[in-house]
C-alpha cells in the first residue's frame, strides 16, 4: 500500500511536555508519523530510563496510523561531543548505545515500522559530529541491536538531503554515504532520500542515489522521509539572492579575522536583516518567503504549495516509492516567531497548521490539498505515469488500487516553470475516461464541474495546478466546493 505521512519535527518533547498531535494527523488522512528521539531524552543516566515521550508517540498514533522513529545518539554523558540536541555525536561505549536501543525497540513491543540511525549524517558538523567510518559503526550496532527484538521493523539509512542531491557526483556529501554504503551495505532495509528542490528533479534525484546502491552492491527500496515545497532550493534566482545577502552581511574580503566577524550576532542572522533592508528589491521568488511580502506573493505560495503536495507524492510514487513524509505537520514551538532565523527561510512556511496557545489551528491551503490527495491514495498499492506520446509537456499518472475494487483515481497538470505556473494560460485537454461515474477536484482541494460528452470525453482544465478525477467520491471531510 501507497503511505502518505507527516513529520512531527525534531524535537518533540525535548525542550517540553510532548504536544498532542493525534487529532491533526488524523485530520489530514495520514496514516504515519516520522518523530526524532534522543539518546539522552530516553536514557538521561546511564541505565535510567524516561519512557514519557515514547509512550506518548505509541499512544497517539494507536489504531490510526504508523509511527516512524529517527533515533539521535545525542548524550550528556554517552557520547564523544556532550550535547542534548545537535549534532550528535558517537558514543564513548558502543556497547551502551547498543542496550540503549534494544531497551527501546524492546519497550516499542513491534509498533514502530521504520526505525532511523540519524538523519542526514553527512552533513557533518550540524547533523553528525563525526566521519562517515564512524557513523557506518554506529549503523552496524544499531541494526544489530534492533534485529535482536523480534518483529521490530525495518532499518532505514540516514536521510540524503539537499547537500548531497544538490551536489555533484564525487562530492565529499556523496562520498560520505559512498563510504557507509562500503561498510555496512547490509545494515539497512531502507533508503531515505529528502526532497526539497523543484519536483522535476525527483526521478534524477532517485536514479543518482540507486546507481551509487548499485555501485556498492546494494539494491534497497526507497523512501522520502521528508518533502516540502516550494523553497528556496527551488528557485535559482532566490539562492543566488540570498548568496548575495549572506556577501553584503558579511563580506569574505572583510578586514575581520573570522572569529571577529562573528561577534555578536550570527553571520546568517546578519544576512537575514540584509534580506529585509532591501525586501521590495529583492526577486519575488525570495520575497514570497520572508514576512510581509506582498499579499499576492504569499496566496502565490500557498497555491505552489498545494501543487506541490500533489506533483512531488505522484512523481515519487510513480518512480517506485511507497512512502513518504511531508515536512511538517508543525511548528514544534507554540506562539514563536523569528524572522532572521535562516533555517526558517527554508522551513517555516511548510507547516501544514499553526500552533498557537499549544494547539494546532488555522490548517494551511497545503493542508487541504494533502487531506485530499491521501483520501484518493487511500488503499493504493502503486501509480504509473501515463506517457501521451509526443505531449512531453502533460505530466499523467494512473493510481493503481487492488483488484476488484472498483475505484479509479487519474492525476494530470502540465509542466510549467515552479513560480511562473500561475501566468501561464489554461488550455482545454481532451482525455477519454471509461467509468461510469466522475468526481474532479484541483489541487487545491475544488470541486471542478467537468463535463463528459461523446462516449466518456473530457475537455480537462490543463495547467500547472494538477486536476484528480475519481470514480468514487473522496473521503474527505470538509472539501471546499469551487469558489
């Protein structure tokens, strides 16, 4: 079966009392929760163990879904960097972060379905403090470890993120996970791959990763534990742009020794206030991620957004993929704002909810079209992109559902540039359809009235915003009729 999940966040109960997250998952038709976990958040002494945040995470995704763990060996008294958060680090004693996992896999009794030995491990020195042998080491015990409890699940890799798929081939991020693959090519049942770039890129993205499986004798199926769209890693002219803020901010040809340069606040700190000195300056493709951009760009995003919750799940389903992951469900401190945090310039528009007053509130429009697109996926097992011949420009996927059960799910938009989309005109598409009964919605969770003439002919509102037909209604609470 096709899985459409979310991801909680990285620090779900590390800084405070786990929130309750179940209900907003359960909103959006999810059926699984990627969640991180610290080595010290669950063993804070050594053989003392705190049980609270993953029963928690057990409980509210019971009878609902599936819960995917991304476990940190981030330690005060455990590891070689001392630390409760980022980066983790390799453990003083292997044989302790090896009790430490099966004590939690064992106290998980089977619930977990996808268990994670960091995330994004190469890149080194804010996701690992370590070397690529190293983390291939802590790899190997942590598949040992949690291959010792029974029925405990598959073994996911580290995620490959953007500085890896952004790269070119030979580049130290790809030789990190060269050198892994090299080492402990057995210790993993899953690839994890992040996309975060334009959507056009995922079958690239996917076919780089395989040949470098292939390259070490390794085949594993993928998954994408994380997704979002759209970023800044999609739109050229907004990296070069906030290149440029990071140089006006902090200038490499400045007089200042390095250490000088930083006093007081961060370089990227800097370059975000640079940013919004100039905001009405900069290209609209940077200013729809900063606040107070215009009205227009903002509903513009958000429209790109609800594209891209669709374009990204179809692409990646159709290349082989079973799950994945959006990033994320929210943000993970109620009530907090900042806006020169860079980190956030690249994240913090991709919430699907608020979380104001520790609840979450005001679902975004990408909301409503994953809560659509997960409803028509619902009992899924693959989709297959339908290749028209000559039209190159038309992106057409088929859902393929189990024998017998009577539902049929068809996906199309046409290719158009990410932020450029919306300008360019609509055209009518002549496409056959052979069921008896239709149900049509666009991205952004609309109900389209399509006519059908002439023996199952439609005339389908192609452009870059994917239109869904149905056979079957879909179930999907609260879908908002075409404004």
């Amino acid at each position: 079966m096709l899985t459409m999940g979310v991801v909680r966040g990285i620090s779900h109960g590390l800084f405070g009392a786990p929130d309750e997250f179940g209900s907003a998952v359960r909103d959006l038709n999810a059926s699984l929760v990627r969640a991180f976990l610290y080595w010290g958040q669950v063993e804070p002494q050594p053989g003392v163990f705190d049980w609270i945040v993953i029963d928690r995470l057990l409980q509210q995704v019971k009878g609902s879904g599936r819960l995917w763990l991304t476990v940190c060996s981030s330690s005060l008294w455990a590891t070689r960097t001392s630390t409760s958060f980022l980066p983790p680090s390799p453990p003083v004693d292997a044989s302790a972060y090896a009790r430490f996992v099966r004590e939690l896999v064992g106290r998980c009794e089977s619930k977990v379905s996808y268990w994670q030995c960091e995330n994004e491990p190469s890149n080194v020195g804010l996701r690992w403090s370590g070397t690529a042998v190293e983390y291939g080491d802590l790899l190997t015990t942590f598949a040992e470890s949690v291959r010792a409890v029974p029925a405990s699940g598959q073994i996911v890799l580290g995620g490959m993120g953007y500085e890896v798929l952004s790269s070119e081939a030979g580049s130290a991020a790809w030789q990190f996970f060269d050198t892994v693959l090299a080492a402990a090519g057995s210790s993993f049942d899953l690839v994890d791959v992040h996309s975060y770039d334009d959507p056009r890129r995922i079958p690239g993205h996917f076919a780089a990763v395989r040949a470098l499986l292939a390259k070490n004798g390794c085949a594993q199926p993928l998954v994408v534990g994380e997704y979002g769209g759209p970023t800044i890693f999609g739109f050229s002219v907004a990296e070069r742009a906030v290149q440029a803020g990071i140089m006006a901010a902090v200038p490499e040809t400045s007089p200042l020794l390095p250490e000088e340069r930083t006093q007081g606040e961060a370089p990227d700190r800097l370059a975000m206030r640079e940013l919004y000195k100039h905001l009405s300056e900069l290209p609209p493709e940077l200013q729809q991620f900063l606040d107070g951009c215009p009205s227009e760009l903002a509903a513009r995003r958000d429209r790109i957004a609800c594209r891209e919750i669709v374009t990204r799940n179809l692409i990646a389903f159709a290349e082989g993929v079973t799950t994945t992951c959006c990033w994320g469900l929210a943000p993970e401190v109620p009530d907090f704002s900042d806006p020169y945090d860079m980190l956030g310039l690249v994240s913090a528009r991709l919430d699907l909810f608020e979380f104001r007053d520790g609840t979450f509130k005001d679902a975004q429009p990408a909301a409503d079209a994953f809560r659509l697109l997960a409803g028509a996926l619902q009992d899924a097992i693959a989709v297959e992109r339908i290749i028209l011949g000559d039209r190159r420009d038309v992106w057409a996927f088929n859902v393929v559902f189990p024998s017998g059960s009577g539902r049929a799910v068809q996906v199309l938009w046409r290719d158009a540039d990410p932020f450029a989309g919306d300008e360019e005109g609509h055209g009518a598409f002549e496409w056959h359809w052979v069921h008896e009964h239709i149900h049509v919605f666009n991205a952004f969770a609309e109900e389209v009235s399509i006519p059908v003439w002439n023996h199952g002919l439609l005339a389908v509102p192609l452009s870059a915003t994917p239109i869904l037909l149905s056979s079957m209604p879909l179930p999907i609470p609260g879908i908002r009729q075409n404004r």
